[in-house]
C-alpha cells in the first residue's frame, strides 16, 4: 500500500470523515488500482454509476438512442485502427492518443473528432476533450453530478473539499464553488474553477496528513 493509500485509509477509518472518489474511469476498473483498508464509495463513468461501500452498484438506464450511438462511434474507431485504444464504460466511450507521436496523435484525434461530432449529433450524446483523449458520454454523465448529489446528502456544517487534476474535473470544481473548496492537483496551473493548487506529491500528502490529523 503506497503512502497515499495509507493515509486515506485512516481518514476513511474516522467517524465523522466521508471519502468518495469521483472518476471518469469504471467504478470496478478504479476499485482494482486502490489499496485501501476500508471498502470504498466511488461515483465511476463521470456520475453514471455509483458503488456503495457496501458493494451495492446503481447505474443510470441509457435510451436506445444512446445505446446505439455509443456502439456506432465504437464501430467507428475500430475501423480507424483504434481496437486497443478505445475505453468502454457505463453512458461513455473514450479514445486515449497519450503514448503515440505527436503528428499520429493530431491526426487520430482530427479523424476521431470528425467521426464522433456526427454520431453525437445524430444520437443526442456529448462530445468531450479530457488530457489525452476525446470522449462521448450521455448527457448529464459529468463529475458535477456526482458533486451535486453529495452535497445534497450531506449537512450544511460539513467542510467540502474536492481534488482533482483532469479537465474533467472542473465540472466538479462549477458545482462545488461557494459550498466547499475546489483543489486542483497538478504540478503546473491552468485556467481552472478551483480556488486552491496542490503540487504533488509533497503536497498532496501534507494536506492529506493534515486532514488526517483534523478528523480525529
């Protein structure tokens, strides 16, 4: 268990302490890559499914529509040779370029933008960028949903923070601002919703050992 795992884990461990992660990723695909001592609660697929620490998953139902628009635009990659690029999930469907040269990547990403901008607009998806991939995703399936949800669960007198380091996470950011405190986690700043900066890894685990230290 790495360091940061290790001091989530305590925090999770803390009565009065809730620790959900939100993620763009499959709620079981980002299960597999934690190691922590208590069983999480993860909102996966951008707020389109949740699973609850007690392993309970609840997904959101897709129409025909977005059915077949995602297995159309799947079909479409393939043909481009994008077979082990391509990222199934609930409601999404994502193109990952990070690894290929710079002009292979440009290109793929062109072509995939072009193809996708029609099966979107022809199935009521959305089309999104996120740092190293487009993505296609029903709509409504974004972090800030999760984010909405959460706050609606819990107390006024709770302190809400929120850290995250993608694109998509500024959905989030939107949604949490003037209700808790955005954090955006990356070594270099960019235009952003959120209202804090962290450098990993020095500070990321400081302001983790200080939350830890402040639930107990």
């Amino acid at each position: 268990m790495c360091i940061r795992d290790r001091i989530i884990s305590r925090i999770m461990e803390k009565p009065g302490a809730r620790v959900v992660f939100v993620t763009g990723r499959a709620c079981g695909d980002l299960l597999s890559l934690l190691a922590l001592s208590v069983r999480p609660e993860i909102w996966g697929s951008h707020g389109g499914e949740r699973l609850l620490p007690d392993g309970t998953l609840e997904e959101m139902r897709l129409s025909p529509e977005h059915e077949q628009g995602l297995a159309s635009a799947s079909a479409l990659a393939m043909g481009l040779g994008m077979e082990k690029r391509l990222e199934t999930k609930p409601g999404c469907l994502a193109a990952h370029f990070r690894g290929l040269d710079e002009p292979q990547a440009a290109s793929l990403k062109r072509e995939i933008f072009a193809a996708w901008s029609k099966t979107a607009k022809e199935s009521g998806l959305t089309l999104h960028e996120f740092d190293g991939g487009l993505e296609l995703r029903v709509p409504g399936f974004d972090k800030g949903r999760a984010v909405r949800k959460i706050m609606a669960e819990t107390g006024p007198e709770a302190a809400l923070f929120y850290l995250g380091d993608d694109v998509t996470d500024e959905d989030a950011f939107a949604a949490l601002k003037g209700n808790g405190t955005p954090v955006l986690v990356r070594n270099e700043p960019r235009p952003t919703h959120a209202e804090w900066l962290l450098r990993p890894p020095r500070e990321l685990l400081e302001f983790l050992s200080r939350w830890n230290a402040a639930s107990a």
